[in-house]
C-alpha cells in the first residue's frame, strides 16, 4: 500500500438542504468536506496532546488527577490518575447534560469532582473524565485548549482544515442533526442515563438543522464548543493525514514518540481500551484502533493492514431512532474498502 494512498472510497451524503439552483436540493459531500467529530475529539485533540505532554515530560501517566485540579480532592473515590481517566477507569458519571444545570465552565470543573462519581471499578465510558483531561491539559499548559491543539496537534501535522468549534469553512460541512433533539430525548426519557437535570429546566434548547454548530450539548451550550469530550470539526482528507502519522509513529517514523504511542494502543485493564483509544477484534486479534462520534463518524488505524479508515455520516438525520454509529462502523469495515489492498 502506498502511504497517503486513498485504496478505496465510498462517498454518499448531504452538506446541506439549501435549495439554490441544485437538482433535488441537494449538495453532495466530497474528502474536503467539514463533519463534527463528536467523541473523535477524544483521540484527536486530547489524547494527543496528552502523549506529547508525557514525550515531554510534563506530565505522567501515573499523576493523580488532584495533582493538576485541587477540587479532585473532594472526589469520592480517592487516588484517581491520568492512565484512569483514559482508560475510563475513573468511576465518573458517564455524561450530564451539565449545560442545565451549570452556569459555567468553572461550575462544571467543580460539579464533576463533587457529584461526578458513580462506579466504583471497571471501564465506564465517560465523557466527564475527558472534559477533565481537557481541564488538566489547559492547567499544564497554562493556555486553552484550542490554543494547545493548533501548537500540538494541528499546526505540526498540518491538518488546515481541522479546529475547534465550527469548520474553516462553513459553506462546505456535513448536516449533522435535528437541533438538540437527541439530548432531548435522552433528558425527557432518561434512557440510557438517570440524569439529576430535566429538559424543563432548559430554554435554550436549538430546534434548527445543524450544519456548522457542534453537536454536543455540553460542548456548545458550556464550553463555547472547544472541550475535551467534543468540539472538533474536520475533513476525511485530514483525518487520513492525522491516521497515517499514528501509523508512521507505530513504526518509530513519525510525530508521536514510538513507545508513546505504542503504550497508547495497548489494551489496559478492559481488553477493548486502550489509552484514550479503544480497539476493534477480528477473532482474537487486535485489527483497528481508533474511536467513533456521535454524529455517525469514526477513525480508525490497522497497524497490521497498514491501514486508516475514516467513516463521516449524516446517521442523525432520519426520521425515528437512527442507527447506532458502532453497527454503522461495522459494516463499513467488513465491506470491500476495509479490506488488504496492494
């Protein structure tokens, strides 16, 4: 396989429903095309900055979490690390709609640590430990967040059309959803998490298509669209580019140090997650590493095919409930593109 190479694709999709002269009112999606990662934030901005952090020396897998945010001395269960929080061994709530509740960002810090915890052992997925390591990478660096992934991540790599909060350019981006209507319907029926907020207590709930907000309630409604959890906007051509520096980094020839990022993509205490990064088998074997978002999109590398694979969907934008982003993915990695190609 040639590096850089796109082997196989499958383009289907609406940017938006705008109606200007295009047959059916429809404008087609192209490898250049901004989509809201959701949860692919997770490993594209805040996992690694967090590997060049530890490159760095700066900080360490093992710190606790109190080390970095004094209030993480209230949190129930004591002794929480960086490796826990990435490893969603943290015992914290998996997701609050904190928007409702919190009237800001610093709240939020503090409602995490004094009411976030719900488990005491095992791997539970949780939005709040990334809003957390977003916290910790801004203490550290004593900057934002945005601010860190342009001179970490995007700057280095050159990934120009990847950045917090809405596209570089808003006339060229998937739709994502029907407003806030999924996290409404999460509050109102508290399926599948008791939440303490209710949707009554919100009055700014968005009804409007969206093409160009991020998705995430908490994201766009607390932290003006640029936290660890969500918030970034980026093209699949982007997305290729970040997927085969992991893999050139895999091999001890690319931007993340190679035992970094080895020690990221080794399975923890849950076999399926890693460090930040969770894995997909084939049998027995580890095949892909990578993670999804809410929108319908994931990223994923092989590195034993040599591979990256890049899923962007408009999954949100159908009426009844729409398919889980995981079936989606899937399917897309059983299918001809996701196979060996030379």
């Amino acid at each position: 396989m040639t590096p850089g190479k796109i082997i196989a694709s499958s383009i289907r999709g609406i940017r938006t429903i705008e109606t200007q002269g295009l047959r059916n009112g429809v404008l087609p999606v192209n490898h250049y095309t901004a989509c809201d990662l959701g949860s692919v934030t997770k490993i594209l901005a805040t996992s690694s900055i967090i590997m060049k952090l530890i490159e760095t020396e700066q900080i360490a897998l093992d710190d606790q979490v109190v080390r970095y945010l004094p209030e993480w001395s209230e949190y129930k269960k004591p002794g929480v690390t960086l490796r826990d929080l990435l490893e969603h061994q943290s015992g914290l709530n998996p997701w609050r709609p904190l928007y409702i509740s919190q009237r800001s960002a610093i709240e939020a810090r503090m409602a995490i640590a004094n009411e976030g915890f719900q488990h005491l052992q095992g791997r539970h997925y949780s939005d709040l430990g990334f809003i957390t390591l977003g916290n910790v990478i801004t203490e550290v660096l004593s900057t934002t967040l945005e601010d860190a992934f342009k001179e970490w991540v995007s700057y280095p790599l050159g990934l120009k059309l990847t950045q917090f909060s809405h596209p570089v350019d808003a006339s060229d981006v998937f739709a994502s959803s029907f407003g806030d209507d999924a996290e409404f319907k999460m509050v109102t029926s508290q399926i599948p998490y008791k939440t303490q907020e209710k949707a009554e207590d919100f009055t700014r709930w968005r009804k409007n298509m969206l093409a160009g907000e991020v998705n995430d309630g908490n994201s766009f409604h607390l932290y003006r669209g640029i936290s660890g959890h969500a918030g970034l906007f980026s093209t699949a051509a982007d997305l290729l580019t970040y997927g085969e520096s992991l893999l050139q980094s895999f091999n001890g020839d690319g931007y993340f140090k190679e035992d970094v990022i080895k020690e990221f993509l080794t399975p923890g205490r849950d076999p399926m997650q890693g460090l930040g990064f969770r894995n997909w088998h084939n049998n027995d074997e580890i095949e892909y590493w990578g993670h999804t978002g809410f929108p319908g999109v994931a990223l994923a590398i092989s590195p034993i095919r040599r591979q990256v694979l890049v899923l962007m969907t408009n999954r949100l934008l159908v009426p009844g409930d729409p398919e889980q982003t995981e079936n989606i993915f899937e399917t897309f990695r059983r299918e001809k593109w996701a196979k060996n190609y030379e």
